[in-house]
C-alpha cells in the first residue's frame, strides 16, 4: 500500500471516529481535494459574458472553466449563442452530464442514449435540458431568433479535450472503415468535413420539416430529458420567487438542480449554506451582493452583474442581496440532484433557546423573537 492510500485511509478512518488519531487533530474540512483553498474576494467570481468568445461560422460561445475561474473545480459553464437554423454538432462529453437553460430562441435536441432510447426535445425560454454524461446530441436553432442558453456541467475540468464531435471523429478515420462501416461507396464521403465543425451554420428548418422529424420515430425513453421551469409553480416568499428542479420532479436530472431565483430590490437571500453541493450561479439581471463566509473564518463581498457568474464551494456560508433598484434574476445550478440547504434561522429555530442564548450572548427573548421566522427570501429592510 501506497504512503498516500494509506495516509487516506487513516484520514478517514480518523473522520468517522470523531477527528481524534494518536493525539492530533485532523482538521475537520480536510477532505480529497487536501487544505482548503486560500481565496480572495475575486476567487468567486467570472465575469463569462465579458469574455472573448470562441467565434464560429453560425455562433459563438464562451467558457468557465477550473482553468480560467481556479475555484470552479466541480462545474463548469458555458454559454452559446447559436444563429437561427445553425447547429451546436452532434458530440458528446465524456466526463461530464450537461444541464442547459435556454433564454431565446428555440432550440432542437435529440438525446441518444446507451439503452437503444432517444428523445428529441424543443427547449424554448425558461426551458431545461439534461444530458446524461457520455450521450450523444446535438443542439440546433430552429428559430427565426438568435438561440442563446447557458449549459452547466457537473465536472470543473469539462472543456473541448473531453468532447468528442462527430465529425472530428470522422474526419481522423480512414474513409475505407468509414465506408465499410456506414455501408457506403468511399466516393459517397468525399465531401465529409475534413476537421470538427463544432457549430455549423444551417437553414432554419420549415415547419414540415420539423413535423417529419418529429414523428419519424416513437421516443421511448422512461423520462424526459427537457423540463419547463415555466410550468413551475414558484415558492414565493417576501423578498422574491423561486423555481426549482430536483430530482423529485425532474427525475432524470440525477447528477445537477437548480432554477431561478428573483429578489425584490433590496431584498435579502438569507445566511445559508449547502452540504451537499457546490453552487453556480449566472445573473440574468440586476445587481447583487454575494457575502461568502470562507475557511479561515474569512468573510468576502462580492459584487455582481448580468453576465457574470459565482461560485460557492459546497458548504461555505453566503448570503445574497438585491443591491439595485431593479429586480434581480439569477439562473442557479448545485451539482446533485438533491437540493438541501441549511440556514441560520433554521438552525436557530432547532436548537435549544438557552443553548443559543448563551452561544450568542443575548438574552433568551430575543432567541425567541429569531425562532421560525420564514425568511427563505427576506423582503427588503
Ligand atoms: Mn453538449
Ligand atoms: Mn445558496
């Protein structure tokens, strides 16, 4: 055995049995990925629409990264913008599912998947998509509008090299196996494209076009891969709405949550934190204030606007505010299915009086005044 194995494994070990190990203290956040980070006000935020973008013949598209946005090491976003009738090419991720928010236009997607099941999708505004990591699909526009979304990926280190395309795949094989395999005269290939198309321009199909497509096959897959934030009935708290998936009523979205958020101006996303996930956030508009309590009892405000992005490491402590006029709409994304949040006031409320009186130095009346306020979204002061 390894020094590191087992160097992990008396680290575990020391874990379950409550930290102690021969005298020393293993420190409670040390896990996998070794030390907290040291991280500074800029460590959580990418500023991804002021990005250059990837150009392409029918689109663009820019990207965070863990190479780009260095705390981001378990999602990563893109966002793409895709010209009506161009097409984001048939390909898949090989280390990472997608999770994809559409915003304009309307796009086609056709997921295929290991089991012999496809589905094909139309995702318009406030529309979701999930793609099982390793499926292949495509995306295409089909609108007469610009199709702009934002696609998550559960893996800090998604990036092209862990995308294969179709077309890169056929242009790096002999034409002869091409030939042999898809059954086709090697005259037949010659004009397959000779490198990765990534997004290729394309005519806006007709509406008899998308109605062939539409039926030319019975999908039978057990879920759906699209889901209509729209059709959401928003929990709605003083301060604003939220509309979320989970894997309760999106079961095929196993590995990623999330939804949009909307604060009233001023008002306040209460002290909280999440166990089990990292959160990524994407501001579609308004103004926000992100506070994240970090390890070595750091405290960073961050400023937010449209096009940029956050991260909070799965349990760090934050909050968020409506510093504008405006309201503010944000897109977030947690990289587990499951949804689960702890809040101050929660904690409060779940724990003895006396216990947080003496805790907090203040008198047990007050305690009481903090116990069960419903203050998911706080509206302004
Ligand atoms: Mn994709
Ligand atoms: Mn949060």
């Amino acid at each position: 055995m390894s020094e590191v194995t087992r160097r992990g494994l008396l680290g575990s070990a020391a874990v379950a049995a409550g930290g102690l190990v021969a005298g020393s203290v293993i420190p409670p956040a040390a896990s996998a990925q070794g030390e907290p980070q040291k991280v500074g006000p800029d460590s959580f935020k990418f500023r991804l629409e002021a990005e250059k973008p990837h150009p392409y013949p029918g689109g663009n598209s820019r990207g965070a990264s863990a190479r780009n946005f260095p705390i981001s090491k378990n999602i990563a976003g893109v966002s793409m913008r895709l010209d009506p009738g161009a097409m984001r090419e048939m390909h898949w991720h090989a280390n990472a599912a997608e999770w994809g928010f559409y915003m304009t236009g309307r796009a086609r997607i056709t997921i295929v998947s290991p089991a012999g099941q496809w589905e094909t999708v139309e995702c318009g505004p406030r529309d979701l998509a999930y793609i099982p990591r390793g499926y292949g699909h495509y995306i295409q526009n089909i609108s007469r509008e610009e199709c702009h979304f934002i696609l998550v990926f559960d893996s800090g280190y998604f990036d092209e090299f862990s995308t294969f395309s179709v077309t890169a795949w056929l242009a790096s094989t002999p034409k002869s196996v091409l030939a042999q395999n898809l059954r086709v005269p090697e005259s037949a290939l010659a004009d397959l494209p000779k490198k990765e198309v990534y997004i290729t321009p394309g005519p806006v199909p007709s509406e008899a076009e998308l109605l062939a497509a539409q039926t030319a096959g019975i999908s039978n897959v057990p879920s759906t891969h699209r889901f209509s934030l729209s059709n959401v009935l928003p929990v709605v708290h003083p301060g604003g709405d939220l509309r979320l998936s989970t894997i309760k009523n999106w079961p095929v979205s196993t590995t990623i949550s999330g939804g949009t958020m909307t604060l009233k101006p001023h008002a306040l996303r209460e002290l909280h934190w999440h166990p089990n996930a990292d959160e990524w956030d994407y501001f579609i508009k308004g103004n926000a204030r992100i506070t994240v309590f970090s390890p070595y009892g750091e405290v960073h405000a961050v400023e937010y606007g449209p096009g940029d992005v956050a991260y909070i490491p799965m349990g760090y402590g934050h909050y968020i505010e409506n510093t504008s006029d405006e309201e503010l709409e944000v897109l977030l994304a947690f990289n587990s299915g499951s949804y689960e949040e702890i809040s101050l006031t929660d904690w409060i409320s779940m724990s003895p009086p006396q216990v947080v009186a003496t805790n907090f130095n203040l008198p047990v009346s007050t305690i009481e005044e903090m116990r069960r306020r419903t203050s998911f979204i706080d509206r302004p002061r």
